[in-house]
C-alpha cells in the first residue's frame, strides 16, 4: 500500500471513529463525553479522544497510539486506551471496540451480575449468557485485564458498576452488538421488574449458538 493510500485509510477510518462517535450519542448508548470507540490499524489503534463533547469531536481529535499506548498520532486518548490495547493484544480477529455507558447496561452491571439466557438473542455475545467482569477502576490494567477475561469466548462484557463494552472484525459489528445488548439489558430489566424471569437452560442455548453459525454478525469470536 502506498503512502496515499495509507493516509486514505487513515482519515476513512477517523471518519468512522466519528460518525460512529455521533450515532452512539444520537441514539443513547451515550452522552457528551462518555464511552470511547476503537479501530486497530496496522501500527496499533486508532482511538475517540478524553473528554471531548461528541457535539465538538472532530477528526484531528482522534488519537493513534501502538499496543503499548504510545501516541503515534495526536496527544490526548482516551482514558480507558488500556482496555482497548489489551483486547487487541490478546482476542484475535478484532478489528473494532466499542465501549458505552448505556442507561440499561449500567443498570445492569451495577447489579454485578451476569446477563442471563432470558432470550435467545443472548447469544449474539458469543455464549449462553453475557458476563460481568469483577469492578476496578476505570482507565486502569487492573480493569482492562478483568474485561478480557470476562471476553474469553465472548464478543460483549458488562463491566461492574460501568457498562458495556464489544468488540468486532469491524466497527459495524461492534456497534450492532452494542444496540442488541442494550436492548436486552432493557428487555431484562423490564422482565424482573414483573417477576420471576424464566432462563433457558444450556442445551437450548447451545442449538440457538449452533443456529447463529450462519447468522450474519451473530456469532463473531
């Protein structure tokens, strides 16, 4: 690939970081400043920017850093770069991390608890639930390892007293896993605010896994 074509892709994949940046906030996974989305790129990662109002987010905001968070391209990352660095490092096939503080995700985690298998459509995180990884600090190693841990096996983690975080081969994935999962944050919330919420047990899950293998984003390792 030639020098023009690299900063071609370069700025393509600062405008996705952005659009991307803006449609979470439009649609409320997140607000002003919250939340951070990731694309790997060939020298490392390309990162949202800390503490930018997503009204004023432009693409000089981005930040390039390599997978020991060394700036390669502007100054200020994201806080939770390490999460994003680790994931990278150590969950082959991602192209993309999305992190949200979305309303019902948040709800959720604060429970420190796993999302069940209430609904079929759990699967779409890789397994027959969503799991919760143990609370720590955010920006910190001590977090980013508990996420990846959380993410064995998965492609979507709550995280403890925080949100939600997803990875994908690319941002549109990680993004759709991020609107279904709120969703079903929402839809199970709802549920137990009624009563006893019915969970499917691991062999219908496993045949709903097994079904997802040819399910367009379903079932992305």
């Amino acid at each position: 690939m030639n020098k023009e074509s690299q900063n071609e892709e370069y700025f393509r994949k600062c405008e996705a970081i952005v659009s991307a940046y803006k449609r979470l906030d439009c649609i409320g996974l997140n607000r002003g400043a919250s939340g951070n989305i990731s694309i790997k790129t060939n020298n490392g990662f390309l990162i949202t920017p800390s503490g930018v109002n997503v009204e004023k987010m432009c693409l000089n905001d981005v930040v390039e850093l390599n997978f020991e968070g060394v700036p390669l391209k502007g100054t200020n990352p994201s806080s939770e770069w390490r999460l994003h660095a680790e994931i990278y490092k150590r969950k082959k096939g991602v192209g993309a991390v999305v992190h949200t503080h979305s309303n019902f995700a948040c709800a959720l985690s604060s429970l420190r608890q796993n999302l069940p298998a209430f609904h079929y459509m759990v699967a779409v995180g890789g397994g027959r639930d969503i799991r919760c990884c143990e609370y720590a600090i955010f920006g910190s190693k001590d977090l980013a390892d508990k996420v990846v841990e959380a993410l064995e096996g998965r492609t979507a983690c709550l995280m403890a007293n925080h949100g939600l975080v997803c990875c994908g081969k690319e941002l549109d994935h990680a993004i759709f896993l991020a609107e279904e999962l709120e969703a079903l944050c929402k839809q199970y919330l709802t549920a137990r605010s009624i009563g006893g919420v019915k969970i499917l047990s691991d062999s219908e899950m496993e045949l709903v896994i097994e079904k997802f293998k040819n399910y367009g984003y379903a079932i992305q390792k």
